[in-house]
C-alpha cells in the first residue's frame, strides 16, 4: 500500500486532536475536581452522584430542621423557667400574707403584686418563637391566653340565675387546681365534674356521688365541693361547704385547650415532637387559682388559716412546670443525640459523594504533564513527517 503525504498529514493531526481532548478532560478534571463534568462522560459516576447527592441534601435539610428545633425548645425552656420563678415568687407572697400579723391593707399590697405576676404568666403563656406562639399546639397563629382580668367577670350571673343560664355549658369553673365542666343537674343543683374524669367516670354511672370530684352549686347560690372518701370502708363523700368568690368562673376560651403536638422530622421516619402541653402548666386552672388567691388576700374577713390552702395550690402548680420542664429536657437531650448522628452521617455521605465524584489531584497533574510531553513530541514528530511539497519552492 502506497503511503501518501496527504495520509501523513491527516493521521499526524487526528493525533494531535486527540491529545488536544485529552488535555481538555484533564483541563476540567483539575480545575472543577470533578471525575466529569457531563454524564456523557461516565454515566456509572453520574447516576452513583445524583443517588450519593440526594442523600447528602437530605442529611442537611435535616440539620436544617435542627436549627427550628432547638429554637422552639429553647424558648419553651426559657419561658418555663421563668413561669416556674413567677409562681414561686407568688408562693412566697402567699405565704408571706398567711401570717396574721399582716393588715388587710398590706394583704392588698400583695394582691397587687400579685396580678402583676399573673400578667406577667400571661405573656409567657403567649411566647413567641419565628412568630408562632409555641404553647398553643398546632394552632400557632392564635394566642393561647386572652386577658386573664376578664376571666371572673362574664358569667357571674350563674350565682343568681342557676340552671336559667343559657350559656351554662361555654364556661368552667376553677378551684384548688382542678377545672369543672357543667355535667347535669340533681336535685334542683348545677353538677360540675372534675375535667380530667370525664372520660372514666359519668354522671349516669351509679357511683359517680361515690367516685367523682364535682362541684355542686344549688339554686341559691350554695357552692359545695365533693370528692371521694379514701377510707375503703366508707362509701361516703367528703363534702365542704365553699364562698362564691372562691370559685372562679371563666370562659372555656379564655385559656387553648389546643393539646396536638408539633412535630419535626429530624430522621428518616423519626420525628420529635418540639412542643409541650401547655394545657398542664398555662392553663385554666393555674391562672384561675391566682384569680382565687387574690381575691382571698382582698377579703379582709379572712384570716392566715384561709389563706394557707392556697400555698398548696401553688405547690401543685410549680410540680406540674417542673415535670414539664424535665419532660422537654429529655428530649432535648435525644435531640442533641440525633444532632451527632447527623454529623456523622453527613461526614460519611459527603465521603462517599466524594469517592465516587472528586478526582485525585496529584494523579491528574501528572496525567496532565504526561500528556503535555506527549502532545509536545506529536508536534514535533508530525512537524518532521509533514515534508516540504512543491509549493513551498514555487512560492
């Protein structure tokens, strides 16, 4: 086979071509780090990348979601420890006005220390986090508290007009920490059960006199408080005849019920939920018995004895923010747990994204020079093949 100079020529320069593209890749090989830049180039890679990339963002959305986590419990933490302070300081005054050493004036004093404290629940209650209210369920664009001063002022009527009133089942009424709810009525008396029984006991059952803590208010206005006996042998409630002004009646919407939980995933399938129920802590009967305590320390009829019950009430409130409290800080100890997990599967994923796409720089650049040298001595070759023809002399 005759070898022409046009044959010469034309493979000499589809070498240098293709050396030309090899510099290219590794051109962008070097500068972008990447294996490929197309998936053209190496589809394996590029479906092994978009898989390997996936699971990296997923990892970091998750640690987004970190971020509104921990603000959320952050701030129910703060204003919990806060509220657990204000109804200790209110303790304290409560006790402080139980001495009978203390005038009637200097008992309203307290009171009105008091109802500043009991503004200053209120506005815990209604914490804001990324302005959502964060003790309101999932119900974050509402506030979970309205004006607490109005709650013993709508429906005083039910002392006058009893069973007449028509509104009768929009309202509970608060003493010594516990709500009642409007159940029925008995022998020409309003019912009020204890809320919290409501699903275990009920008024048709035969022993609901003998079981179920309950107010009665009669149609003169008598209020009597009931609750079971807790001697075994005796099927007899104890009864206990109580003042008016130491019930508080409030409207059910005074104070959200709102008990869903907010939840965020912060795992494939886990999910944590970032709220507390705040039905425990701000709720009707917290800031119903504050109501009742200043009420008390107003009335200049009553003695330090009277107002020694109250002092337990707020015990039992202050138990109830500290089991709450310690309810949020397990979990954000199982939130900062899952925190390093994600760490560490974010520092794996990244590594094995990298494996798959990141080019071994020390190896590209002597690829790189390698192909250098070799394109050099293409050149230098093909300028040596490549003779003078005719033309060149007749020029």
């Amino acid at each position: 086979m005759r070898v022409t100079q046009m044959m010469l020529s034309t493979n000499s320069l589809k070498h240098i071509n293709q050396g030309y593209n090899r510099l290219a890749n590794l051109q962008d090989q070097l500068s972008t780090g990447k294996r490929i830049t197309k998936a053209s180039q190496d589809p394996v890679v590029a479906m092994k990348g978009m898989r390997y990339r996936s699971q990296v963002n997923e990892v970091q959305q998750f640690q987004r979601n970190l971020r509104e986590v921990y603000g959320w419990m952050d701030a129910a933490d703060s204003a919990l420890d806060e509220a657990t302070q204000t109804v200790q300081r209110i303790r304290e005054l409560a006790t402080q006005a139980s001495n009978d050493t203390y005038e009637s004036t200097q008992r309203e004093n307290i009171a009105k220390e008091i109802k500043q404290l009991r503004e200053h629940l209120e506005s815990l209650a209604n914490t804001k986090n990324s302005n959502k209210y964060i003790f309101n369920g999932t119900n974050t664009t509402k506030a979970p508290v309205i004006n607490t001063s109005e709650m013993d002022q709508d429906h005083t009527q039910l002392f006058d007009e009893g069973a007449a009133v028509d509104h009768i089942d929009s309202f509970n009424l608060t003493y010594a920490g516990q709500t009642f709810r409007h159940v029925g009525e008995k022998e020409g008396a309003l019912i009020f059960q204890d809320v919290k029984q409501m699903e275990s006991v009920s008024i048709d059952d035969d022993d609901f006199d003998q079981k179920a803590i309950q107010l009665h208010v009669s149609a003169e206005g008598n209020v009597t408080f009931s609750s079971p006996n807790p001697a075994k042998d005796s099927n007899e409630p104890i009864t206990q005849t109580l003042r008016q002004e130491d019930v508080v009646i409030s409207n059910r919407n005074s104070v959200s019920a709102n008990t869903q939980k907010v939840e965020i995933e912060l795992m494939k399938g886990v999910t944590i939920p970032v709220n507390i129920d705040a039905s425990k802590v701000f709720s009707t009967a917290l800031f119903g018995d504050i109501i009742r305590l200043e009420k008390a320390l107003e009335n200049s009829a009553l003695d330090g004895g009277d107002l020694t019950g109250y002092i337990d009430d707020m015990f039992g409130h202050i138990d109830h923010l500290v089991s709450e409290r310690a309810e949020l800080g397990a979990r954000i100890n199982r939130v900062e747990m899952i925190e390093n997990r994600l760490m560490e599967q974010d520092v794996f994923a990244k590594r094995i994204m990298s494996d798959n796409e990141d080019v071994d720089l020390e190896k590209v650049i002597i690829d790189l020079t390698t192909q250098e040298s070799i394109h050099r001595a293409a050149l230098a070759v093909g300028a040596r093949l490549i003779q003078p023809s005719l033309l060149d002399f007749l020029r």
